[in-house]
C-alpha cells in the first residue's frame, strides 16, 4: 500500500512511518505544518493523520470540497463537533476511520466498559482518570472521553447531561449517575487511563498502561489495510476489532460456562 503521512515530523508521525515500512508500505508523502495539505492526495491509497485539529480540518475540508476520493485514517486527538460534522460529510464519497486511541486494546477495554455499565448500575459511581506526559494539548485525553460516552449509552445518558469536568471551590454533591474525570499532566507517561466503578460496600477499577506509541502506530497501519477494503463512511475502532471481538467473545462465555459446568 501508499500512504500519505499527516503530521510526519511528529512523534507519533515517525512511529507510523517506522510502522508502515515495516508492513511492507511505502510512505509517498510526509507532510507537516510547513507543507501544502494538497500533497497528501498525490498518488497513494490512504492516509494517515496524527497532527493536530487544525491540520485535520484542513485536510477533511479538503477531502470534502474536492471530492478526494483517498481513505483517511486519523488519530489526531481534541477533535470538536465540527470536525465529526466534517467527517461525515466526507463520507459520503470516501471512507473515513477515526479513533481517538488505536490501541486494539484499548478497543478490547471500551467494549468490557460498556459491559461493566450495564452489569452495574448508577449506585456504582464512575470516575475516570487519564495521566499523559507534559506536552499533550487537549484534556481530558480522546480516550478518557470516549470511556465516558460508552458509558453513558450503556446507561442510556446523555454524555452532556452526566460529564463532570470542573471540580473546584464549594460544589454540589454528587449527582447520581455523574461520571467524573481527573486530569494529571507530568512528567513523560505515554498513557494510564483507569476507570472506577465505585460502590457502596466493593469497587472495580479497570486500567490501561501504554508502554510505547508504537501501539497506536501499528493500530492505525492494520486500520488503513482494512478500511480501503470498506464501503464509504465514518468507522471507528469498535468497527475495526467487531469481526475478530464479538466471536470471540461468544465463544468464551460458552467455554466459561461449560468449564462451570464441569465443575458441579
Ligand atoms: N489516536 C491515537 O491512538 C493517538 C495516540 C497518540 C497521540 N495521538 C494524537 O496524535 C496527535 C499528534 O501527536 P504527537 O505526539 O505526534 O504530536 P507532535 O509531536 O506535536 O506532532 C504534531 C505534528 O503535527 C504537525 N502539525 C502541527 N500543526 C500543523 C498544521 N497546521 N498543518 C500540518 N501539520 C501540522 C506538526 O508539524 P511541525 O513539526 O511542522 O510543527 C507535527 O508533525 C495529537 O493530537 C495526539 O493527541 C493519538
């Protein structure tokens, strides 16, 4: 495959680059702030975007208004309503992946969360850290967010009416049913994200450590090998691990229960 990288220069733009050769793609194009966003459609098959928002909106109005007809694979996080208004109007001709985390799993994570929500109810109370290094610009993180909104539907909430992300001075009490998010910026962590199920009497707490951003990299090269094989619209992660994830699953809880069974 072809591929154009948006972002290159950055560090998440060298681990796909590094990710994409070693998958046997050729990187045609590396473009970053310095670069005209038309040089991501030259003669490739996809392209990859970790930047920033405003390079992103580039390059989708771009995709929109010229009609492109390139898969787009794009990680770049603090994305606003615009940007997914953006993405959809793109794919009307063209596929578009979008995911604030591409760690398979993370994708693995998000869909026991939705699980843990709907096995426990709103006496549980949900909080939501992520810790990420001194440089990340938007917060909470994509995935922190994206762990809420699960959650949410799971409890069938809007992620709006529920969310709390400013706790400062004299507050409310807690409303039922809130989900709360800590942010901790420091140091050079790559990503900790952990999610609490807090109850009245036992808590559960599930957590994600990233080691390396060569994850999300590798994530993002394996969802562009897949997504030129789908037809026009806006995928994400869930999409992507479905196919491999939900089988899977099944077949687990059939061996769990019989493994029970066998021990009666
Ligand atoms: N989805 C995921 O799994 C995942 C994982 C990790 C990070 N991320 C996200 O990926 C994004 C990039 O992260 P990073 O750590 O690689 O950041 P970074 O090191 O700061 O790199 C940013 C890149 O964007 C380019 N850029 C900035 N403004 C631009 C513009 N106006 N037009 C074109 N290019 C522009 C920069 O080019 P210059 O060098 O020319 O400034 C640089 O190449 C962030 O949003 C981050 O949160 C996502």
């Amino acid at each position: 495959m072809k591929i154009s990288v948006l972002g290159a220069t950055g560090a998440m733009g060298g681990f796909v680059i590094k990710a994409a050769l070693q998958e046997g793609f050729s990187v045609e194009n590396k473009v970053s702030s310095k670069d005209n966003i038309e040089n991501l459609f030259r003669n490739v098959d996809a392209v990859i975007d970790f930047s920033c928002p405003l390079a992103t909106e580039a390059m989708l109005r771009c995709v929109r208004n010229e009609r492109k007809q390139i898969p787009l694979i794009i990680g770049t996080t603090g994305l606003s309503k615009m940007h997914l208004e953006l993405m959809k109007e793109c794919a009307r001709h063209v596929q578009v992946f979008y995911s604030p985390n591409m760690s398979f799993l993370i994708a693995i994570l998000n869909m026991a969360m939705y699980a843990m929500a709907k096995l426990l109810d709103e006496d549980f109370d949900v909080e939501i850290l992520d810790v990420h290094h001194k440089l990340k610009k938007d917060a909470p993180s994509g995935t922190a967010l994206m762990f809420g909104k699960t959650i949410a539907k799971a409890r069938r909430r809007e992620f709006s009416d529920v969310a709390n992300f400013v706790r400062y001075g004299i507050i409310e009490q807690r409303r039922r049913g809130e989900i709360g998010f800590t942010v901790q910026r420091c140091s050079n962590v790559i990503g900790t994200h952990e999610v609490s199920f807090m109850g009245e009497f036992e808590n559960i707490k599930l957590k994600h450590e990233a080691h390396s951003k060569e994850i999300f990299a590798k994530g993002a090269v394996q969802a562009a090998k897949w997504i030129v094989k789908q037809p026009n619209g806006v995928y994400t992660m869930n999409d992507f691990t479905k196919d491999m994830i939900v089988p899977m699953v099944k077949s687990l809880y059939k061996d769990f229960f019989s493994h029970q069974r066998d021990m009666e």
